[in-house]
C-alpha cells in the first residue's frame, strides 16, 4: 500500500485489535439495550482476540527462544573448546624448542583484561554470569519457565504463552458453542439494526476489505509454507517419499493439495521475503486467498438480501466480519477461508439441494471437517430435497476422489492420499499442534472425539423440526466443536465458524423457512408463468 499511500506502514496486531474493537462497539453495539443478547454476542466475538495475539506472541517468543538456545549451544561449545590444552606441536621433534612461544605464552594478561591464565594444578574459573547461566538456561529450556540473565527475574517461555493463549480460546469457544446450541430455543428476535446507515456500512466494509487483500498482495510467505509448497509439485510430479509423507500428516486428514498451498504473512512481524523460485506458489496462495475473501462477503451479503429479506443485515454482517482481528491476523490463510467460502455458499443455494449438496461435499473433499455437517444437513433435507442433496454431494466427493489420482506415484500412494483425505485412521496421538503438544496428554482427545460424534449424530434428531435458522447455528456449532480436537491448532480455524456464527447473530426469525415450504417437488425448478385475465366484453 506504500505504492499508493504517501507513508502507509501496515497496523500491528495489537494496536489493530484496539481499534477494530472501538469501531464494532461503536458500530454493533446496542447501548439503548445494554443487557440484549446482541451485546452478549458482541462480548464474545471480542473476548477471541486476546487469545488469538497470545498465541501469535508465544509463536514469536518461541522463535526467540529457539533462536537463543542455539546461539547459546553454540557458545558453550566453543567455550569448551577454548578451555581443551592445546596441543604441542613439538610432539613430532622433541629436540626442537620454540622459545619464543613460551614467553608469549608466559607474558600476564593484560591489566584491563577480564579474564586470566590458570595457574598450574588449578582448575580454570568459569564466568557465573556467562556460562552458568548459559547452561541453567538450557536446561530451563525444557520446562515452561525461562531465565532472564540480566534481572534474575523469570519469564514465561513462549510454549507456555502460548498454551495460555489456548486455553483461552478453548473457554471463549465453550461459551459460544453454547450460545449456538441455545440459539434454537430463542423464538423472539427484534430487529436490531447496526449504528451506521447501509450506505456508511457499504463504505467502510469496501474500505477494510481493499486493506486487508493490499496485505495479502504485499505479503509474503513463510518459510514453513514454502516447503508445503514445494511438495506440490512433487504431487504433481507423482513422486512420494517419506519426508513429503511426514510433511502431509503434520496437517492432518484433508486434501493433500489444499495443505500445500503456503500460507501468506498480513501482520508486520517478521516478515520474509519469499524465494525467487517459488514466487508461482505464492501467487496461487494470493489470488485463492482473495477470491474466497471476496467469495465469503459476497455470500454474506446476498444470504441477507434473499434469505432474511434485510440487506442492511448482511451488509452490516460482512462488515463485522472484515473487522474482527481474526481476519486480518489470518487473512492470508487459505486453508482457513476456502472451506468458510463453500460453506457459506451452501447456505446461500440452500433452496437447491443439488447445489448445496455439490458445495458441502466440495468443502468436505477439501477440509475433511465439514463433512461432519451431513446429519445436520441430511436430516434438514428428509421431508424433501435429500435425493437432490446426496447426488450432488457424492458427485463432488467423487471428483475429489478422482483429482487425487493426478497427485499419487501409484495405487498404494492413492489410496493412502484417499485414506489421508477421509480420516480413515486412528486419531494421531504424536506430532499434534496447538494444546494437545505444548501440555495436554494427547490421550484424553480421544473422549473429545467421542463426545464431538454424539454431538454430531445429535442433530440428526435435534432440533425436530429444523429450518434455515437451526441450519445456521448448528453448523456453526459443529464446526466450532471441531477446534477442540483437531490436531494441528485447533482454535485458531475460526474462518470456519465465524461467518456462519455471524448470520447466526443477525438473523431474524427463519422458523418458516423449512423444506417442505421452501423447496420445489421437482429436481429441475418450475418456471411459474402468472396469467392475468382478460375481461372480454360481451
């Protein structure tokens, strides 16, 4: 943005969650209805923000710490060397004396010198303040605390900045998959419009959303991401080893393609800049990444203007949600926002159940977690629409399915790619992100599944009568429960529910929005022709 704004430097995370905080209350806020549920929801999308930053700073210090374990592995090692005697060059030719050696040898130090000669038969003195220090912090490494050399005083290492930023997260998610399961129970829904006028509202979303793509456009990609990305081309090259196996597992099940695709830095902390090679998978990850931003406010906007009746709603819901932290923090993230896009064009093409079906089950062949939203949906779909439904979402699975077939060596490497892509495996207990590595026993995740499939398999008899308003929150609960036990920071996919979680929000009372009265009987929609009549005189 420097190209085109006289001096424009990119916000810092921390200051960019003040602002945006300020500006949603300004904008959202009810202050006329201090006590409405609207402001609790309000409270909840904010109280995100501070453990999404803990957990970027703790990923930051741990980079730090990494960084100064190894400068200080190294010191140490050469402090060892320089304390070994040397050795005597004179070992070859005893008769041969240097003399001039020994003096030079024998000359005291000088007087401003900070370290001496030992003398014979006495052991070397070693600095507390460089060596001693130096190991205690090697072995504090290992815990969760951090010595500081200089006060004395401890710290917190970045693994343990960033279980706590974890543990917040997993409390906020707690309250608000419970605010969306109660969310079927709330009949009376005011409408209570945003501060802003819909022109205001148009104007300040088309503003944030120009800023947060000019960030992915500038941005660049991490060097983690650009090694996913060079195992794209050995996809696509059909080749298979053990190292891009490995690097395909660390993400857990879904489309091996989509973990491939790098992901592009948007906040000013230590940014990189990409290799020269790589510069065509960037570009990729740019162009994916600002269609499905755009893609996602599109379909926010038009679920309003078809679905609720209210485009101020959806306007006002998509501006919101190019305000939250989150989004600017990640919006570099594809793999984050490409499943929020189809999901949210589910909801969009609802009323084509082949549409819909071909979207969820898209989004399930790329992300592997929304394919835990098919009870849910299928048991909307019962009454009408499910044969529609099921064909268009096996069609899409089965074009995933087929797509793998240009990334695999040979069957075997095919049908680990399908087994990859469907979570045919036992739950992974090692090489886990997020809580379950940095001091949760991975064991106990295996309850959480178990708790999250009851969940699941739940919806399919609750609510009983399900319409476009129980469609909304229940999908958001679903993939919110998926944070808790995904296995490659779960907590921070938030593209997944929060689109839906926001329609959640600002939806009016959809209770007649059912399939019986909403879909048409025929697989092809019925062109209604309105005759009038003709009054013939006589």
């Amino acid at each position: 943005m420097s190209e085109f704004l006289f001096e424009y430097h990119p916000v810092h995370p921390t200051t960019w969650v003040y602002l945006s905080s300020l500006l949603m209350l300004g904008v959202f806020f009810k202050f006329s209805r201090f006590w409405s549920v609207r402001n609790i929801d309000l409270v909840l999308l904010l109280l995100l923000a501070p453990g999404l930053l803990t957990v970027q700073f703790g990923e930051e210090r741990a980079r730090e710490d990494q960084v100064e374990k190894e400068l200080t592995a190294l010191s140490a090692e050469f402090v060892e060397v320089a304390e070994e005697p040397g050795i005597d060059d004179t070992a070859n030719d005893p008769s041969e004396e240097q003399p001039v050696e020994d003096e030079v040898a024998s000359e005291p130090a000088p007087p401003n010198s900070n370290s001496r000669e030992p003398e014979a038969g006495i052991e070397p003195d070693t600095d507390p303040t460089s060596a001693d220090i130096a190991y205690a912090e090697l072995a504090a490494a290992d815990g969760q605390l951090d010595v500081e050399s200089d006060s004395g005083a401890t710290r917190l290492s970045g693994k343990a900045v960033m279980l706590i930023g974890y543990i917040w997260l997993w409390v906020v998610l707690g309250l608000l998959l419970a605010r969306l399961l109660l969310d079927a129970t709330m009949v009376r829904r005011p409408l209570l419009e945003p501060n802003l006028s819909t022109g205001g509202l148009a104007f300040l979303g088309c503003s944030l959303f120009v800023f947060l793509m000019a960030n992915v456009i500038n941005g660049p990609a991490t060097a983690d991401d650009l090694a996913g990305a060079r195992s794209a081309g050995e996809l696509l090259a059909g080749v298979s080893d053990g190292e891009l196996t490995d690097d395909l597992d660390r993400h857990g099940p879904g489309n091996a393609l989509l973990h491939s695709i790098p992901s592009l830095v948007t906040t000013p902390l230590n940014w990189e800049e990409s290799e020269s090679a790589d510069v065509h998978y960037v570009r990729t990850a740019k162009v994916m990444a600002l269609m499905s931003h755009l893609a996602v406010v599109l379909g926010i906007i038009a679920i309003g203007y078809r679905h609720f009746g209210n485009i101020k709603m959806g306007i006002g819901a998509a501006t919101l949600y190019l305000m939250l932290p989150y989004t600017s923090q990640m919006t570099g993230r594809v793999d984050h926002v490409l499943p929020a896009s189809l999901l949210v064009w589910a909801i969009v093409s609802y009323r084509r159940p082949l549409v819909a079906g071909s979207l969820l089950g898209l989004a399930g062949g790329v992300a592997y977690y929304p394919l835990f939203l098919l009870p849910l949906w299928v048991s909307f779909y019962w009454q009408r629409g499910l044969g529609r439904f099921v064909t268009g979402m096996l069609v899409t699975i089965g074009i995933c399915v087929c797509s793998l077939l240009f990334v695999s060596a040979d069957i075997a490497d095919f049908g680990a790619n399908v087994q990859r892509m469907f979570g045919l495996r036992w739950p992974r207990l090692d090489n886990l992100h997020g809580v379950w590595k940095l001091g949760w026993d991975p064991i106990y995740r295996l309850p959480v599944i178990a708790a999250f499939l009851a969940l699941c398999s739940a919806f399919a008899l609750w609510p009983a009568q399900k319409n476009l308003g129980t469609l909304l929150s229940c999908s958001a609960a679903i993939m919110v429960a998926t944070q808790a036990w995904h296995g490659d920071g779960g907590g921070l996919y938030m593209a997944w529910f929060l689109p839906l979680t926001l329609l959640t929000i600002f939806r009016p009372n959809l209770e007649d929005r059912v399939a019986l009265s909403v879909l048409e009987e025929s697989w092809l929609p019925r062109r209604r022709f309105h005759l009038t009549h003709i009054d013939c005189a006589a």
